[in-house]
C-alpha cells in the first residue's frame, strides 16, 4: 500500500473511530464478513493487514466482526490494498426487513408509514381536484339546461303568441268571408 492511502484516511474525521465506535447494525455485520473474506482470500493474515495498513489489530477485528463501524476512508484503504472497488462491499446486500413480501402483499404495505402517509396525502389532493373538476362540470351542464330551457321557454311563449295571432287572423278572416 502507497502512503496517499493512508493521508486519505488520517486526514478524514478521526472522531467515530478514534473516540467510540458507532452503534452498528446488520450492513455492517455483512461489510466486515466481505472484508474477512477478502482478506482471507488473499491469503493475508489479520496482523499483517493491519501492519499494513497502520490499523490497531483490535480494530480491525472489530472490523471484521462486524461490532464496529468503519468509516469511508477505512473502506477506501481496504478496497485499494485488495484491488477492488467500494461498491463489492455493498453489492447486492439484502437485509432481512427487505426481503421479499409474500404475493398477496398489497404494493402500499410495502412502503414505510412516512411514505403511506405521503401517498395518502397524494390520493387526498388527486381525489378532491378530481371531485372539484367533477362539481365545475356539473355545474356547468346545469348551467347550460338552465340556458336552453330559458331559451325553450322563451320559443315556446313566442310559438303561443304566433298561435294566438294566427287563431286571431283566421278568425278575422272568417268573419269577412262569412258576415253575420
């Protein structure tokens, strides 16, 4: 390993890993499994890479065991020395929360309560302008009866003049071709 591997890390943030390590969880577990794999695989003994590396021996059991976190200069340091990259010690990592739903599963129970209640949300705003677009175009074919039954009723009082004036011409004709 070439000493700017090693400025990475010392020039990074010393407070998690010099100080107290951070609560860890299960990515870790499986990030340090790949790292003991790795190291194993290669066929270098746990004090030599951490000879290598300038890394307390106990830390990078700790590593390994998953008990303590590393940081990203440390995973830096590991993917150099081992020649891969970052990404193979996080690749494919399912942790069992993830696992796959059985398929009678609705798609919205996969989701956290934060995001159900932001799609909720989504539904409630799409359903009440969806509900408002309805009320506008009921509204506006009422409107538009309202309109044609003024103008029906309109037509139809003209038609009853028309009637009324034709019943009065007919008659008047009636009385000069007939006079009493």
């Amino acid at each position: 390993m070439t000493d700017d591997f090693r400025t990475t890390r010392e020039l990074s943030s010393k407070s998690s890993d010099n100080n107290s390590p951070l609560q860890t969880g299960p990515v870790d577990v499986i990030v340090g499994k790949r790292l003991l794999e790795l190291r194993q695989k290669n066929k270098i003994s746990r004090k030599n890479l951490a000879g290598r590396l300038n890394i307390p021996l106990k830390k990078l059991a700790a590593f390994e065991n998953g008990t303590r976190r590393m940081s990203a200069a440390y995973l830096f340091d590991f993917a150099k020395t081992f020649n891969v990259s970052m990404d193979y010690f996080f690749d494919d990592i399912i942790l069992p929360s993830e696992e796959k739903q059985p398929e009678q599963t609705a798609p919205e129970q996969r989701f956290s309560p934060q995001m159900q209640a932001a799609l909720n949300v989504i539904k409630d705003v799409n359903s009440k302008s969806l509900d408002d677009i309805l009320i506008h175009n009921i509204v506006a074919v009422q409107t538009a009866i309202k309109t044609e039954q003024q103008r029906l009723d309109s037509l139809e009082e003209i038609c009853d003049n028309l009637e009324d004036m034709l019943h009065g011409i007919v008659r008047a004709r009636h009385k000069t071709l007939r006079p009493d």
